[in-house]
C-alpha cells in the first residue's frame, strides 16, 4: 500500500509551484505517489508540471471553485494511507524529512509537526505546536496542515473539507477531528514544511474573513456558554473564575464591557 499522498494544488503560481515540485521529487523517501491540482492557470505552471509529469502520479488543470475544492479533487485521487497537503510555493525541510516521520512508525490518525515561516526578508520564524493537543489550543490556535499527515480514511469517516468556507476549512476539518471526534494525534518533533507567507490565509487583507470563518466553525460545534468560557479563559487564566462568568450572562457583559474600556484606554 502506498504510504503516503502529496497533495498540490496550484493556481498561476509557477515558481512557487515548481519550487515544491522540486522538494517532493528529491526526496529520499519514495512510498508516496504525487498529485497536483491546478485551477486552469494561465501562466508557465501547466508547462512546468509537464516538464515533470514522469515524477507526478496525477495532475489536471481545469477550473476549479476555490482552495478546499482543489484539496477535496486531490483527496478522491488519493490512494495513500496518509495524505500531506503540500501548496504551491510551501516546500519540505529538507530531502530525507518524510524518511525521518515514516521511520518513526506512528499510527495515529493525525501526525503534526513544526512549520517554518520564510519572509521577504529571508528571517525564519517557528511557531511551537504544543505537544498535546487539547480544546483550548484549537480554539484559539491550530495545527498546520503543511506540516500534518492526516490518515485518510478520515476524509470519509469524517468528511472532505466544508466548500462553505474559503480560508478556513482546514481549521473546520482539524477543530472536528480533534476536539469533537477526538481522533488519536502525535506531536512530530521537528520541522515538516516551509510555508510560504504570501499564502491567502496570511495576506492581512483575509484576516477578517479568516476571523468571521472561525467565529462561525465555533459555533457551529459549541455552544454559546462553551465559547464565551474559551475567550474567558485566555483573559483570566483560571478555569474556575472563566467558568463562573460564562454561567453569568449579565456578569460576564459587564467583565467585557469593562475590558473593552480598558482596552480604548490603553490605546
């Protein structure tokens, strides 16, 4: 069995995109199939996975509906026991890092690991994942799917990425998994990917719409008392008192219109 599906999709980004070709091809492990899913683009980037297309398993380029329907047409290829998600323009650490994971001999439905940012002006910066993963953290935070192995299987026990929403479905898929299904998880304790910080999801012109998406995973799973008890939680840091305002409406109303007073103050 094939041990592992790569999964790329692209969009007119054709540097990026064979910039991650070249870190999948290179690798010295070679249990995995590869598979692009370009969106119809329009510049070098059908021509660039041509060039390549001895090393790639499955590729198409048709129009597409957005990020997470590219992602979902690369899963139903997929024959893998894990799949990674690998976008255009990210790339693998190094040529032996998927050696390193599948050496390991893990099990657990979702493997995850460190993502490393690049910017412009070439400074890393890594982000710690923490080593157990609980309802706090993925309220708050996340895990990076550059960086995770997710069993596929999951995709149909759980199901493929909601199209509903445009940069956030990857949260929605990782927030169900893990705190509502409550799938098995391991921290991977190395970097897995570099990510490529001129993403959607990281251009500060989405961040609201990436906020709006979030706010609406949450209460999709979550009731209004459970909500109000995380964003409590990170303000008070005490499990006890968060919980007494959360069962509160009208003490908590007041705890946020006094936060929010503070806040104007100190700006």
């Amino acid at each position: 069995m094939t041990k592992l599906s790569i999964i790329t999709i692209n969009y007119n980004n054709a540097n990026g995109l064979e910039k991650t070709i070249k870190s999948v091809i290179n690798q010295a492990f070679t249990n995995y199939e590869y598979i692009i899913i370009d969106g119809g683009s329009t510049d070098k980037s059908v021509a660039i996975i041509k060039s390549y297309s001895e090393q790639i398993n499955h590729w198409v380029s048709e129009k597409d509906r957005g990020i997470y329907h590219a992602m979902n047409k690369g899963i139903l290829k997929a024959t893998g026991e894990y799949c990674l998600f690998l976008n255009s323009g990210d790339s693998l650490v190094n040529e032996s890092i998927i050696k390193n994971v599948f050496d390991l001999e893990k099990s657990q439905d979702i493997l995850y690991g460190e993502l490393e940012f690049t910017h412009k002006d070439t400074k890393k910066n890594i982000v710690k994942r923490p080593v157990k993963i609980d309802r706090y953290h993925m309220f708050h935070d996340n895990i990076w799917h550059p960086a995770s192995f997710i069993k596929r299987e999951l995709f149909n026990s759980i199901g493929l990425y909601n199209e509903q929403y445009k940069i956030a479905a990857d949260y929605d898929f990782f927030f169900n998994a893990l705190v509502i299904k409550k799938v098995s998880s391991i921290y991977i304790p190395f970097s897995i990917s570099v990510y490529d910080t001129e993403g959607i999801s990281s251009l500060p012109s989405n961040f609201q719409q990436v906020s709006m998406e979030r706010n609406a995973i949450h209460h999709s799973y979550l009731t209004t008392n459970e909500i109000c008890y995380m964003n409590n939680l990170r303000i008070i840091k005490n499990k006890k008192t968060a919980k007494l305002l959360s069962n509160m409406p009208i003490m908590n109303n007041i705890f946020n219109w006094l936060l929010s007073i503070y806040s104007k103050l100190r700006n």
